[in-house]
C-alpha cells in the first residue's frame, strides 16, 4: 500500500513567513496527500484559513486550533494527532522547502522501513545573497548516544519526518518543555528502538534569524536542559552535550546582537567569559571576539554612513 503523507506547519504570529512555507507544500514535485497548518494562537484562525484558501493545493488543506495558545511541542502534537497520514512531515512557519523534500523522503521511509528520516538544509541568513549547504550526517551504529554528538543531531524539525506509528508508540512531544523539544522527541524515539535513516542532500531552507526563535532564548534554553537532564538522568554524555548547546547558543546571540549593532553583546561576551562557558584556550572564543568586533563596525557605518 502507498504511503500517504501529511505535512504539519505550526504557525505563530507570523503570516508573512507563514506564505512561503506553505507555498513550497504546494509546489511538491510529489504532493502529501494533506496539510494541516496549526494556529498556535486560536485568534489567527481565521487569517492563516484566508492564506491557505489563496494557495493552490491539490490535497486536504485544514487549519486547526486550540482554545488556548498553544507553544511548539503542543503545537506540533496537535497537528499530527489531526493529521491522517502514514508519515509525518514537520516544517516551521519560518523555513521552506525544496521541491523533491516530500518525495524523497517516503521514498526513505519506503525503501528502509525506516521511522525517522532527515535530510541537510541550505541555511538562510539575513543580507546573504547565497545559503550555505549542510549534508545531513550519516545515521549512527548508536543513535542513543549518537544524538549526543556534534553534528549529528537534525538541526532543525523542519528537515525530519516520522512515521505516526513511532510518535504514537512514544506519545509525540513533551509539552513540558520550553524547548529542546524536537531533539528530546529524536532522543527517545532513539531509546524506543525506532529505525533512522539520513539523506544527504539539504531539503530544507533554514532560516536564521533572532525574530521568535525559541532556539535563541537563554532563559528557556537553560530552563529546558535542566529539564531533560532530570528526566533522562545526568549521563557524561548528556551533561557535555547540554554544556556544547549551551557555548553555541550563547555564541549566536551575541553575533546577532552584534550585527544589529547592539552593544550589550560585550557584556554578555564578558559574563560568558567570566563564567568559564568558553575556555581561552580554544580558538572559539577569539573567532567570537572577532566577529564582534567587526560586525559591531559595520553596523557603526551603516547608522553613520
């Protein structure tokens, strides 16, 4: 039998990304059978049904709600729990596709059996007129501990899709999370025993930028960490791989708020520094510096031209 797919966008707040993620559903080369886009604020209902009706789409098109705002974890599970497909594709309202990201990925699902897939992505940043590719990382022998591991990890949901069984078999996301949702969902989907499968090739356009990003929110970040520490115990593993997410989150934070010519960036630099988060005695924390450094001027000469 076929596999029938489902494509799940949550979205919050921002409709004017919101088109170009779905816009890139619709234009498949092999279309999922439906699309359920989640309106992670039940106010916006009615807005994101008026965008979708303004999008060809061949499949079932629906729009679903909570009668509450819903965060990422709740949101994702929502729209999987009312989609009605055999595999699952996630995509950020911020992020777009590639034209074969559907096709090839139930062909992985397909060909291997296999209950998660995930693909690279081309990253998208701010100003850049091109997007730097990022092969996916070949599936690990242990991808319990695998998942652990720099690079390894998908860097994003957007590039992953699940078989409804699996999220069924280890109950979705957990909502408790404020984040680290997607790869707490990848770490015990791993525990449980699911097959993984990577293709290479990027698939996904990963946006990056400060705007609404929970991926760049320290409080909730650390919050986060904490959590699944108690829940899945405080392992070497775990506690390294926290510590390393820790290092880059700090990192581009304080690149971002450089390039917007925020100087506060140095106080956090210092504060990262004064806590030991990055050690003078690897090259990071000069790289870091550097960049600082020279968007902090470039920022100078465009306010002062």
């Amino acid at each position: 039998m076929a596999i029938r797919a489902s494509v799940v966008i949550p979205t919050f707040r921002r409709l004017d990304r919101l088109r170009e993620a779905v816009a890139s559903v619709a234009s498949q080369a092999r279309p999922p059978e439906e699309l359920i886009v989640v309106a992670a604020d039940p106010d916006e209902r009615e807005a994101v049904r008026a965008l979708l009706d303004g999008i060809d789409f061949a499949g079932r098109a629906e729009v679903v709600a909570s009668d509450r705002c819903l965060l990422g974890g709740g949101a994702r599970n929502l729209g999987w729990r009312s989609a009605t497909g055999d595999v699952v594709l996630f995509l950020d309202d911020d992020d777009y596709w590639a034209a074969d990201k559907v096709g090839d990925h139930v062909a992985a699902h397909d060909s291997g059996q296999s209950d998660v897939v995930y693909s690279g992505v081309w990253y998208v940043f701010p100003g850049a007129r091109d997007a730097r590719p990022y092969n996916a990382t070949p599936v690990a022998a242990d991808m319990v501990r695998g998942l652990t591991l720099d690079g390894l990890c998908p860097p994003t949901t957007s590039c992953v899709s699940i078989r409804r069984a699996a999220l069924e078999a280890v109950g979705g996301f957990d909502e408790t999370l404020p984040s680290y949702q997607d790869w707490e969902l990848w770490y015990r989907l791993a525990l449980a025993g699911s097959k993984f499968a990577s293709l290479p090739q990027p698939l996904t356009y990963f946006v990056q930028h400060e705007g609404g990003r929970v991926s760049m929110n320290i409080e909730g970040r650390s919050r986060a960490a904490g959590l699944v520490l108690a829940k899945h115990g405080s392992s070497p593993d775990l506690v390294a791989f926290f510590g390393k997410e820790r290092r880059q989150m700090l990192e581009r934070v304080i690149v971002f708020s450089a390039q917007r010519g925020e100087w506060t960036c140095l106080d956090t630099f210092r504060r990262a520094l004064s806590d030991k988060i990055f050690s003078p005695l690897e090259w990071r924390p000069y790289w870091i510096a550097a960049k600082v450094a020279g968007n902090l001027a470039l920022a100078s000469v465009r306010r002062n031209p």
